[in-house]
C-alpha cells in the first residue's frame, strides 16, 4: 500500500509514512525524495495561487473596462437627454409665440362654419322660393 502512494523508505529510519517535518533531525540528512515532494507541492501551490490571483485581476479589469463603458453610454444619455430638453424648450417657445395665430385660425373656422350654415339655410330658402314662384306661375 504505501508503494501505491509513492511513500518510500528514509535511509536513517526506515519506511516513512508521514510527511509532516514533526520527524525532523537537526544535522540528519533529509529524506530526498520528501524534499522533492515538498519543493513539488511550494511550487504547485505557487503556481495556483498566481493563477487565482491572476484569474481576480482579469475580474478587475473586466469590471472595470464594463465600468467605463457604461460610464461612455450614460455620458452619451446625459447628452442625448440635455438635447432634447433644449429642442423641448424651443418648441415650447415657438408654439407660445404661434398661439395667437392659432387662436385667430380657429375663429376663422368658426366663422366660416357659421356662413356656411347660413349659405346652406339660403339656398334651402331660395329652392322653396322657386318651387313656390313656378307653382304660381303653373296656376296662371
């Protein structure tokens, strides 16, 4: 079994099961394959703590560069907006300076709707009239 897990026998103290450094001798030689396994395992570890740094350094710049684009599109919104409040407030002008001509306009309309009632009552009255003058004239 401990040859499955590559677990070799130390030189000094035989079969070596652990690889907490507990077992540590000062001035004995260390057992070198643990070294290996040890210097292996500071630098995988290394290794994947760059890559996760690395990995939340590509986030902040991904947030940021979103930032700065949503920055871009609300400046261009705020732009936007304040030019459609400026042309908001020119039509507000010129309908106020049109809205006596428009006054006038309507009271044209009425007053021709007026005649042309009363153009219509005329000529209502001038076709009886006529209907009346040739049914005398018939009885002559």
């Amino acid at each position: 079994m401990e040859e499955e897990y590559g677990v070799t026998d130390s030189p000094r103290k035989g079969p070596t099961l652990s690889t907490s450094t507990s077992s540590f001798e000062p001035f004995d030689a260390h057992d070198p394959n643990l070294s290996r396994l040890a210097t292996k395992m500071f630098q995988k570890t290394g290794e994947y703590i760059t890559h996760e740094l690395a990995s939340t350094v590509d986030d902040y710049k991904l947030i940021e560069n979103m930032n700065r684009a949503m920055m871009n599109k609300v400046a261009d919104m705020r732009q936007m907006s304040q030019s459609i409040a400026t042309k908001n407030t020119e039509l507000n002008q010129k309908y106020e300076e049109l809205k006596p001509l428009l006054q006038r306009i309507d009271d044209i309309e009425s007053t021709v709707d007026k005649l042309e009632a009363a153009a219509y009552q005329l000529d209502s009255y001038s076709i009886r009239l006529e209907s009346k003058f040739k049914s005398l004239k018939t009885k002559q």
